[in-house]
C-alpha cells in the first residue's frame, strides 16, 4: 500500500469526478491502446478495474483525513497497464492539491 498526504482536504466524490474525467483519455494518448477502465465509488474507496482484462480491482484508493491510502493489485505489479495507470495517477494527485507543496510519499510497502 502506498500513504500519499494530499495537503488539501478532498472527499470520494471529488477524488472519483478527476479521475472519471481524466483518467480514461490520460490512458489512451499515453499507451495508444483503446482500454477504458472502470472508475467507481465502493463504500468510502474509488476503485479502478478492468474486468474483460482483470480479475478484480487494479486500484482502490481511500481518503484517510488529509491522506490517500492507495492499495495495488499484487497480482498486476510489473503489468504494463496498470504502471500506465500509477504513472496517470501520481500526476492526477498533484491537480487535487491547491498547496504549493503538491503531495507527499508517506509510505510504500
């Protein structure tokens, strides 16, 4: 699980409207593949999946206070899909922040 601080307050909804915005056509120009993944809202988590591809959710993520818990399927680590779609998000994490500080690595493991 990655622990990323986001500096700014932001709630499931806001965190799932970015990415059903942005992640989707971040993907396609990035990898030049027509892959569409799934951005839902699970209880307190967003979750990304791919279900003709993936078994299960590649990613769920959950705000903890001012912090990001991010949670990666094991099973798809060296996937290139979804390091596409870590790369997506890390850049997607920075446009939630209004703090010149951007966001902070916590930690990974």
């Amino acid at each position: 699980m990655k622990v990323i601080t986001l500096h700014t307050n932001i709630n499931p909804d806001e965190l799932l409207a970015h990415l059903q915005q942005k992640l989707n056509p971040l993907f396609k120009e990035q990898r030049q593949e027509d892959i569409s993944f799934k951005i839902e809202k699970v209880g307190d988590a967003v979750e990304i999946s791919q279900p003709e591809l993936y078994d299960g959710v590649l990613f769920s993520l959950v705000i903890k206070g001012g912090e990001l818990w991010i949670t990666r399927n094991e099973h798809y680590v060296d996937d290139v899909n979804s390091l596409t779609i870590e790369s997506i998000l890390n850049s997607l994490f920075e446009d939630l922040t209004d703090d010149s500080r951007g966001v902070d690595l916590v930690t990974e493991g």
